[in-house]
C-alpha cells in the first residue's frame, strides 16, 4: 500500500531526479477521482501517445475516453508536462498476472493472460511519451532518458524496484505501446527491460552528482596520514545498523571514521559519535550533512553518496574509496 505522493511532491520528485517539468493548466485538480480510486499506488506505466502534439489530447482526453490520460506528456525534446494529478484513464484494466507482477515487483514480467479483473487505473502512474507508435519514430535519447528519470523519481519516492515499472504492452494483450526505435531511426526496439534497468542503475547512483548548490567552505587538508572510508562498506551499513539491536556494527572501522566526522560537524552527539554502529541516530546525522550539501528530498536519506562523502571527507580528513 502506497499513498500517492501529493501534487507538490510528485513535482519536486521529477525535478531532483533531474526532469524538465512544466504545469499545464489546472492538472493539480484534474483527474477522474468520481469515476474511482487512486489511493493504493503499486507501480508505474510507460506509453506512447500513437500521434503528435499529443499534449492537450493528454490533458482533454476524446469522445468515449475523458482526460487526464495520464499524470504527464513527455515531449521529444524531454520536456515533462504535468496534466493529471489523480485517477487518470491511461491503463485500464488489466489480468492479475500481469498486475500482480508489478505489485510485487517480480523481477520477471509474464505476457499478460486470463481476464482483464483489476482496475489498473486505480494503482498506477501513468506517462504517454509523444511516439507515433509505428515503430519507426524513434525516442530521441534525450526523451528517453528523461522518461527514465520520471520513472525513478516515481521508485525513489515510494522506495520501489524498477520492477514496479512495466510497459502498457506488458500490462494488457489490448495494447503495443511502447514501441519504436530508441536513440535513432536504426536503433534498438523500446524494449522494457532494458528500459528497468535503465531505472535500476537510476537509482543506485543518487548522490553521486556534484551538490546543485555550492560546495561547503574546504578547509586546509590535515597533515597526518588520512584515513580511507570505503562507500559501500557505509552504504550497506546505513542501510542494515539501524535494523539491528542498538549499537549493532557491520562494518565498524569505516563508520568510527564518519560518526568523527559528523560530530566534528556537530550533526552527531558524542554518546553516539565512537559505537561504529551506523544506526539510526548517524543516518539522522548523516542526512543532516546531505542538505548541508544542498541535497533534499529522497537525495539526503542519510545513506552516503559518493559526492557527499567525499566532501565530508576533504572537510574532515578521510579519503573515499568507491
Ligand atoms: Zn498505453
């Protein structure tokens, strides 16, 4: 069960994660909310709008099918324009097979069979990608990328797998889209998993860009020998400590080095600052330094990034090995 992100949210989501995204018309308040729900997100759909200058068709709808038919139009340029935000008539329904898929983020897609039982209006967020669907025009790689974008900002915001994205075609027998040349007219078809592990490697890397805002004020270098922090030893630490009982270690020596650090900063109290446990209070602390940064939203969630890290680092004495 996912609630979904607020208007506000969903906007934000797009723009950290890189999106170009404009607000067309009253989308904040447009959507088929009387028709049914939209409360119970599980996952995201990619299509393609089959014509051009397809945006206010988007956001309009036609004759037997009523806008919104989908939360956002993606341009060839990559441009993302918001034109629903609820329940949208981009999915309809689908079989549990294939939903179910998508639900429990399966890392195998099955062609979709049996009948069509779930509302997949109700659970999904929807983007139509302007394509003529004839297979040969192809997505500029700029538009690809950019769908690429919106869809992990969608996983990054819920904490889902790039499993929760699937193609219409992979969502109901009824459909193709997406489809068409990637990158060039000769390039290679849309194809779906390639597009989720174009999400998955999305979201590992977050932090790893340099911070949108200035750099912290580098101060002179220590003299002594500097100790060496390994990223994922921190990373995997970040992520299983605070799971563990209090002051529960994984990997002790790289986190002593941080935790200094963090106090240093004075983001850590001392009673937490020398356990090597990156439990919960360090990744409080940590995501403290994130915004520090300039980082926000999904990218200050306290577990370290390469580029936080290594500022952290040059700040107070450690190097990074990543
Ligand atoms: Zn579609």
């Amino acid at each position: 069960m996912a609630t979904p992100m607020a208007a506000s949210q969903f906007i934000k989501a797009l723009e950290d994660e890189g999106v170009d995204v404009r607000e067309y018309r009253s989308w904040r308040t447009h959507n088929r909310n009387h028709k049914g729900p939209w409360s119970d997100l599980n996952g995201v759909v990619i299509h393609h709008t089959a014509g051009s200058n397809s945006l206010a068709l988007c956001y309009d709808g036609m004759v037997g099918l009523p806008g919104p038919l989908c939360h956002t139009h993606l341009a060839k340029s990559g441009l993302a324009t918001m034109v629903g935000y609820g329940r949208a008539n981009h999915a309809g329904s689908f079989p549990a097979n294939a939903f179910n898929a998508m639900k429990s983020e399966s890392s195998t897609h099955p062609r979709p069979s049996g009948p069509e039982t779930v509302d997949g209006n109700a659970h999904t967020y929807g983007i139509e990608i302007e394509n003529l669907g004839n297979g040969k025009d192809f997505y500029p790689t700029k538009q690809y990328d950019a769908a690429v974008r919106w869809a992990s900002a969608i996983c990054r915001f819920h904490g889902w797998t790039a499993d929760s994205v699937i193609g219409h075609k992979e969502g109901t027998t009824r459909k193709i889209d997406p489809k068409g040349p990637v990158g060039a007219a000769d390039g290679p078809q849309f194809d779906m998993d390639q597009f989720r592990k174009d999400v998955a490697a999305r979201l590992k890397t977050k932090d790893e860009a340099p911070a949108p805002t200035k750099p912290a004020t580098p101060s002179k270098p220590a003299t002594s020998a500097k100790p060496t922090v390994d990223l994922s030893n921190l990373i995997a630490a970040a992520r299983r400590d605070p799971g563990l009982k209090q002051g529960g270690t994984t990997h002790a020596a790289d986190v002593k080095v941080v935790e200094a650090a963090l106090k240093a900063e004075g983001l850590l109290a001392a009673a937490y600052a020398s356990d090597g446990s990156f439990g919960s209070s360090t990744v409080a602390a940590y995501r403290k330094w994130q915004q520090k940064c300039g980082y926000t939203g999904s990218a200050a969630d306290g577990i370290p990034g390469k580029a936080s890290l290594e500022k952290l680092g040059a700040k107070r004495g450690f190097k990074v090995r990543a």
